[in-house]
C-alpha cells in the first residue's frame, strides 16, 4: 500500500463501495429475451461510430505522451474504442479481457482496420500472468469493474515504467437522466453519474502523484430499437423494464429526441507518472 502518513485523510472507502454495488447491480431487463447479445453489438457500434471518435479524441489529448516506440498495456479493452486509435501511434498494444465474446468482437473490429501490432490475452487483469514491462498502461470505462480501486491502481504502476492513464465517464447525457425522472417517478440525485474518476484521483494525490487531467465531449448516434435498449440498461437496474416499461421508453424518446438519437457524453483523460 502506497499511502502517505496523513493527519487528515477523505473517506472515500463507504461511498466507492456504496456506489459501486449500486453500479454492478444485476439488471432487471425482461422485455427482449436476446438482449444481452444486442447490447453488446450496439456498444460495439457506438464506438465505431464516426471512425472511434470517442477513442481519437483519448489520442489527441495524449498527442505530446504517445511515442511511436511505446509498448502499450490495456485492460479491459471491450469492442476496441481505445486499442484501434491507439494502435496506430505505439509499436504494440497488448490487452487483457475478461470477456471471450468481446474478445471476439475486438479481434473482428481490430481484423476490419487491419491492424496487426496487438497482442491479445483472454484472462482477468487481477489474475493475468503478464510478464513484461510497459511504457504506458492505460484503462477506459474500466474502474467500475473492480472492487479493490486500490490494488487496481497499484497494479497498473507495477507494470509501467513511464506512464499510466484512466480514461472515466464524467458526463451523462441529460436525456437518460430526465428518462429516469419521468418513468422512475423518482429525483434524479446521481443514481448513474459516472464518477467514478474522482475516487482514482484522491488516492493518487494521497500517493503524492501528479496527475494531468482533460475532459472532452464526444458523441454517438443511437436508432429508437438500440436509444430504449441503452436507456434500459439505467433505469434496469431500479425498475424492472418489462413490455410496458419499454413502451414507455419508446414514447418518451420519440417525444423528447426522435430519431436517430444523437447522445452527446463526456469522458476525463487522467495521466500521471507512476513513482520510479
Ligand atoms: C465498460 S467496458 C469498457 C470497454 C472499453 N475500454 C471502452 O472504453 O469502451 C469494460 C470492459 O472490461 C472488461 N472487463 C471487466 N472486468 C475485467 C477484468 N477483471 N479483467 C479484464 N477485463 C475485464 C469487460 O469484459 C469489458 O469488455
């Protein structure tokens, strides 16, 4: 453990497990029996929208970071969002996913673009034997996966030898939330923000780290089938979204977006130089 002797120190233990077992909580989707495999396409194309738009704004933000040379470490990887426009900038990427069936996804996206320079390991980050040593190690959307935020950190510093990087949610589009009040019938009070990034920073800066922090907006196109699939995978995991919940989701998106739905979301970029 790397923490410093503090006479005050922020308890962010209670509230990052709090709202992490509210994040993970299992979702109650029941109106479409196939749709964990439709979710999974559609975050697919969500990120391939507009060429990895998301993923290349990441890029452009660690213009001056990224060398050509770099060997690069990615966890959890998903559909390729980051290792597709990372690729093209560092000599190779290796990426540790949990999931076979993103796996399976990422290697077709990444068969699509061409690219070659990856390495793919099909195991859990917290367990994975990786033997080598990297000039960046970097997570996107990741840190909800893990329960430990910690050793998480930890781990990704014992692998780096010149930088880390966390890229985290940090805005969620006004339509899901103003979803949530309306077919909720509850105050929207944070349930999903995706805040996950500020805990990783207090533990840093309790490590003495200097971190450099950007946000940018970025944006994706959704049709009605995949905009209520999106919206129920919120509000699933308050209110059970059956045919009737659905329905109501399809007739507020139609009143208040209609189609395509263009979803404009933030993300931070947070880097920093592990202790030598
Ligand atoms: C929310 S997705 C983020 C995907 C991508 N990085 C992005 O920014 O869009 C998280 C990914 O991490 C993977 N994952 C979850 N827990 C993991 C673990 N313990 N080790 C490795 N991968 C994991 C999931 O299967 C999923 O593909």
């Amino acid at each position: 453990m790397k923490r410093r002797e503090l006479k005050y120190r922020i308890n962010w233990q209670d509230p990052w497990k709090k709202m992490r077992n509210e994040r993970i909580r299992k979702l109650r989707v029941t109106y479409d029996k196939d749709l964990r495999i439709k979710s999974a396409e559609d975050f697919s194309n969500r990120y391939k929208w507009n060429d990895y738009e998301s993923g290349r704004e990441v890029v452009n933000i660690l213009g001056n970071v990224l060398n050509k040379d770099f060997e690069v470490l990615e966890i959890g990887p998903g559909p390729g969002t980051l290792t597709i426009p990372l690729s093209e900038k560092v000599r190779k990427i290796t990426c540790v996913e949990a999931s076979k069936a993103n796996l399976q996804i990422l290697k077709e996206n990444l068969k699509e673009k061409k690219i070659k320079n990856f390495e793919l390991i099909n195991e859990c980050w917290e367990k994975a034997k990786i033997e080598n040593s990297f000039d960046l190690v970097i997570c996107s959307h990741f840190l909800w996966m893990v329960e430990d935020l910690e050793k998480h950190l930890e781990r990704m510093e014992q692998f780096s030898n010149r930088y880390c990087v966390i890229v985290q949610p940090c805005g969620r589009d006004e339509v899901v939330k103003n979803a949530f009040e309306e077919i909720c019938k509850e105050r929207y009070t944070g349930q999903f923000e995706p805040d996950a990034d500020y805990f990783a920073y207090t533990i840093l800066r309790e490590w003495s780290r200097l971190l450099d922090v950007r946000y940018f907006e970025y944006s994706f196109e959704l049709n009605l089938e995949e905009g209520i699939r999106y919206i129920a995978s919120y509000l699933g995991k308050f209110i059970e979204v059956d045919e009737q919940v659905a329905g109501k989701i399809k007739n507020f998106l139609i009143a208040k977006v209609g189609e395509p739905w263009v979803v404009r979301d933030k993300a931070v970029v947070m880097w920093w130089e592990p202790e030598k």
